[in-house]
C-alpha cells in the first residue's frame, strides 16, 4: 500500500519491485506546438508526482474545486492508498522525427542513435495499430484501479495535445526485479525473472541498464530504453504439449525453475553438460538462446505482465506475456537476443509477436521544480 518516491535520479518503476498490476498506454502528440508540448509535460509531472504520493491528479481534488467546472480528478481512486503506483516515461522515435525524415518539436538533433523502430525480426506478426508511439506511461501499482486511474487522468490532462494510440492492462508480473521478490510465474506455468537483473546488483546495473554520460546524447544519461512486445500465447496448443516438452522448451524444469540437470532454482545452467550424448539443457532451448553467454554478455531487466483479454472468435482466450525489458543499449540486448530466439526457439510454435515498441526514457526528476524530459528540451 506504500507509496513510492516519485523523485530520483532514476526514474521509478525500473528496479522498484515489480508491482503486481500494469496499464501501459502509448500516446501520439497532436499538436505541432513545441511549447503545447513542454506544458503538458510539466502538467503530467506535476499530477504524477501527486498521484504517486497517493494524492489526487490536480489539488481540487475529485470534488473540491470548481463545482461549475469537471474535478480536477476523475474520482474512482477516493479512498484507495497509493498502491505501490510508478509512472514511467519513454519517448518514441517518432517524437523527434516524422516517418519521411522531417523534424519534430526542434529535437530531431537529439534523437538517440540507438532510439530507432526496431528492425522486422522472423515470424513478426505485427499490428501497426498497437504499436509505437510518440510517448508512453508505464503504470504499475498493486491495485488495478489505481494504475487506471493513473492513466485516465493523464489522458484527461492531455485533451487535445495527446491522444491514445493503444493501451494494455497486465496482471501478475512475470517477473522479479528484486531479490527481496518470490519469481512468480507467466501463463505457461513457468517461474519468469529468475536470471533477471536484480535492483540489488548496482554494479550491474550500470554496466546493462542505465544509460551512462559518454553514451550519448547527454540529456539520456541516468535513463534507459524499453522495449515493449505484447506476445500473444497459444495457450490451448500449449496446454496439449507434454511436460517433457515443455521443460526441453526453456531449459527449465516446471515446478522448481531449475535449469535441466540442477536441482535448485538459483544454480548456474551448465550448458556443457550432457546425458547419452546429448546436451541435457536442448542446443535450442529458450535460455541458452537467451542467455549472457551467447550475446557478448548482454543483459537485460524484464518487467512483463500477464494478459487475458478476453477470448478471439474462435473461443481460445486471447492470452500472452506483455513483455517490459529495460536496457542500456537495445542494439546490445533486446535486439540480438530476439533475432536469436525468433529464428530460432522452439517457443515460437506457441507464441506471436503481435506489437512492437521502443521508447527512451529519461533520467529521473529530481524534485518538484524539474518535469519530465527537462533534460531533452
Ligand atoms: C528467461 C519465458 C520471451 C529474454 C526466461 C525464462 C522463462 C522465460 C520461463 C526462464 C526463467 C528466467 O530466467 O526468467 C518467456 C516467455 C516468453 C519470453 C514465456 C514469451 C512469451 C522473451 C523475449 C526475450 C526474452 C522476447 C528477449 C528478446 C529472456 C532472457 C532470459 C529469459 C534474457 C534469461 C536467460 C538467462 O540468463 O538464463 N524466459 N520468455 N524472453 N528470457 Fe524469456
């Protein structure tokens, strides 16, 4: 029920605890206006901070301002405490550039190298429509309500100069960001995040996660780039497939979370190892092809959320793994990792790539005279 400091040199919601509920929204700016833009991002700032604090949107409140006017908060988180809730900010490629080139907002110049659509991977099944975005707000909180309530108030300050262009509500996180966390489990029963970067490794995280000063450009320093996919999961082929299967699938076994041939959840795979000349942990299971080891060392801190959203017309449920990961570099992490498991693991009978994101995300904001994305305009 805590609240969680909204001031940092980070932003919140990156190593905080993976809370237990996510509605992640992606936004388009409307307006051609660079100072409409800077407003609003200051507005949005002042609000989260607010909310974060387990405070109303506006300091009217839902029924203590104007009565002529609507509330300066929609209401529906009266009552509640502050859930844990973090609001995360990305900006996407096309906040700096058009599609054909053409600056935006008098950023283009500060556009990150590396902050590019990421590139078409095998198997890709995408929909344009729930894909990308100008902006994103991560969401988090351990009550549902009060990650919606979080990004309906944003939206509804941003009438006008934002508009929605696709959300995604998660429950259960299927990951662990923390040692202190239990690694919970995504919809194919398995346990997810237990080789995950963990807040408590800070020497790590520097080296993987935050983008340093000499990475350039310096407004992104103490920031890091996220990589959305919303992963559609096969669950009713899935739940025909034979344990043994399954387990050969991600290297793991099923109940404890072991790689194959280790006993404890923790233990180190051993990828060498082998039983009657064949490898025990598969050449195609899901963490070697994931693995540091394969990718010059390369980590990554994911942050996914479980979805049901509802069933498809053919009455299998409409199901998958929204998967969140963080990183210094996507160009190092996310999209080596992915070209490796898209062409070659053995998951992908069961699972589809449906949208794609990537969004930078800036430093922290230090206290309550800086706002989101000071540092870029
Ligand atoms: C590990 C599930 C997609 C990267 C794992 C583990 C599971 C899992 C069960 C083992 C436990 C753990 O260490 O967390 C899934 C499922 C996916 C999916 C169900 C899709 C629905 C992806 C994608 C990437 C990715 C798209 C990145 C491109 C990783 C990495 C590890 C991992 C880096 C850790 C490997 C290691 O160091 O041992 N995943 N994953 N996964 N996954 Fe995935």
């Amino acid at each position: 029920d805590e609240a969680i400091d909204f001031f940092g040199a980070n932003q919140a919601g990156i190593v905080t605890p993976a809370q237990d509920r996510l509605h992640f929204a992606a936004f388009d700016v409307l307006t051609e206006d660079r100072d409409d833009l800077v407003d609003l991002l200051k507005a949005w700032t002042a609000a989260a901070a607010r909310m974060c604090g387990g405070d109303y949107a506006g300091p009217g409140g839902a029924v203590g301002g104007d009565y002529y006017g609507p509330p300066e908060d929609t209401g529906e988180a009266q009552g509640l405490p502050a859930s844990g809730l973090t609001l995360t900010i990305g900006f996407g490629p096309s906040l700096f550039t058009t599609a054909d080139g053409a600056g935006r907002f008098g950023i283009a110049d500060r556009r990150p190298e590396a902050l590019q659509p990421l590139p078409g991977f095998p198997l890709d099944d995408l929909d344009p429509a729930i894909s990308g975005g100008d902006l994103c707000v991560q969401a988090c909180a351990n009550d549902p309500q009060v990650a919606v309530h979080a990004i309906r108030n944003l939206s509804r300050i941003g009438f006008g100069t934002v508009g929605v262009r696709w959300s995604q509500l998660g429950f259960g996180r299927t990951s662990s960001t923390s040692r202190t966390q239990a690694t919970p489990r995504n919809l194919m029963g398995f346990k997810d995040g237990t080789a995950n970067l963990k807040a408590e490794e800070t020497e790590a995280l520097d080296e993987h996660l935050w983008v340093a000063a000499d990475d350039g450009p310096a407004w992104l320093a103490g920031g890091s780039y996220m990589v959305t996919r919303r992963i559609r999961m096969m669950v009713e082929t899935w739940d025909r497939t034979s344990l043994a299967e399954q387990e050969a699938i991600f290297g793991r076994d099923k109940s404890e979370g072991a790689p194959l041939g280790s006993a404890a959840e923790f233990d180190e795979p051993d990828f060498d190892a082998t039983e009657g000349g064949q490898p025990v942990i598969p050449e195609l299971a899901h963490v070697r092809l994931a693995h540091p080891s394969n990718h010059d060392g390369a980590r990554m801190l994911r942050r996914g959320y479980s979805f049901v959203d509802g069933t498809d017309d053919l009455g299998r449920l409409d199901a998958g793994l929204f998967f969140i990961a963080y990183q210094r570099d996507p160009r190092r992490a996310f999209i080596p990792v992915q070209e490796s498991l898209a062409a070659n693991d053995v998951l992908n009978e069961y699972i589809k790539h449906v949208s794609s994101g990537l969004f930078a995300c800036p430093p922290g904001v230090a206290d309550a005279d800086d706002w989101w994305g000071r540092t870029l305009f």
